[in-house]
C-alpha cells in the first residue's frame, strides 16, 4: 500500500507493508529501497520482512525528482544492457541526494514510522540496499536512541575518504550492525570493508561485517541480471536473526 507522507521538502510516497496475520502491534522498521526505486520488487521483499511480524515503512527517497511509478525503471533490468540501461536514469538521482537533504528526510521517515497504526512503541530496526544502505547507516547514528537494529546489504559508499562518509558517525550508534558485502564490488572494495569494520570495533558496537563470495553489487534484487540467489536468501537469514534478535528479544 502506498501512503503519502511529509517530507523535508514536500511530500513523499511511501510503501507500508504489514504482517498478514495477527493484530499487532508490531516493531516498526524503515526499508531503505536501492538506486532503482519503489517497484514491485521493493514491495515483494517489504512484504516478506512485514510477514516475519513487522510494519515495515519503505520512503520515496527521490520523491523530490518525482513519484514512485515517473521515477520506475521502464525496461527489463534482467539483462546486463537492460539494467545498465536504467542505471544511466537512476544513478545520477543518487548523487543529488546529498547528505543535507538525505538527513532532515530521514527524521521525517522515523517521524513517520511511528505514526502508523499497529506500530509498537520502542525502538525500530533500519535497513537498505544499495545506496539505501548508507541511509540506514545514517538513521542509526542520527537517531540512537530510537534504533536498535540496522542492516545493509550491497551497499555503497559505507566508509570513504570523504568528510561526511557514513562509517564517521558510527562513535554516535547504540544498534546491533549487519552488512552483507558484494564479493568484487567497485563500490565497496575490501579496503572499504575493512575501514568499515575497524570502525564498527572503535565504536563498541555489536556486528557482521561479511562479503558474499560470489554475488555481485545488486545481488537481492530479482528483477536484474544482478541476482544471486543464494546470496539474498543468505541476507534474508541474517537480516531476521538482525531484527528478530533487537526487537523481539531474541524470538
């Protein structure tokens, strides 16, 4: 289902997907949807999580640049031209989503999330694909005292040189981190990796820190020639142990 939500600048589409059994109240967590956009694949693994026993909250992340079905790919993702071909329309949005703007959004989507009927009160869980990986990252040092858990998987730009790379505000988080790393990903290379590790270890923080032999950079999404099978049930596992094991005590 797609409900309407205030932004930082406007408002966002955004996915809700609720378990489809039992009344409730759940955990809420914040799906951080990849460079692609909403789309049913994005509301396929969203219904997924929200059946293990969560709401699940998945923003428009570029409602600024247009609504959920202008901004979808338009053709087959499942070739290598094909999802080359949607990347040239979808990465330059990624760059535009600077940090200024991705923060004040994010206090809205945590805003939001609470908001929902048949969300829990407590805290909230956090995870993403792809760039929505360093958003995750981002809610989980912005927002501490609000989450316990955060994910990311293939995602990119987790620890660089830049002043205002994600993995800087690690010191300021209280979650339980996990990250499935791309094996050979140009975006997340082994020295990234290993910066990013070090930095969850500085901080104290309780983590996995682990590459995929094997997958490469997209490897959860279905519908692009980037899949692998084996891999995404691999995150499905950890991400449930993740989130089950922070916001259900363990069940």
């Amino acid at each position: 289902m797609l409900i309407q939500i205030p932004a930082a600048e406007g408002t966002a589409e955004a996915l809700v997907a609720r378990p489809s059994t039992g009344s409730g109240p759940f955990p809420g967590v914040i799906l951080y949807m990849d460079a692609f956009g909403l789309r049913p694949r994005i509301e396929d693994m969203a219904q997924r999580v929200a059946d293990w026993g969560y709401v699940v909250l998945a923003p428009n992340v570029f409602y600024r640049e247009g609504t959920a079905a202008e901004l979808a790919p338009r053709g087959d993702m499942t070739t290598p031209e094909g999802r080359q071909a949607a990347g040239k329309a979808a990465f330059p949005r990624v760059g535009r989503l600077t940090t200024d703007k991705a923060l004040p959004d994010i206090d809205a989507w945590v805003a939001a999330l609470g908001t929902l009927d048949g969300v829990a009160p407590g805290p909230i869980g956090t995870f993403g694909y792809c760039m929505g990986a360093r958003l995750a990252v981002r809610t989980a040092t912005a927002h501490p005292d609000a989450v316990a858990a955060c994910g990311g998987f293939h995602g990119g730009g987790l620890a660089t040189d830049e002043p205002d790379s994600p993995h800087l505000g690690l010191g300021r988080a209280t979650a339980r981190f996990v990250f499935g790393h791309a094996d050979h990903d140009q975006s997340m290379g082994p020295d990234a990796v290993d910066r990013l590790g070090k930095a969850l270890d500085a901080a104290g923080l309780a983590s996995s820190n682990a590459v995929y032999k094997g997958a490469s950079h997209g490897y959860s999404m279905a519908d692009t020639s980037a899949f692998h099978a084996k891999a995404t049930e691999r995150h499905f596992r950890e991400l449930r142990a993740l989130l089950d094991g922070t916001l259900k005590g363990g069940a």
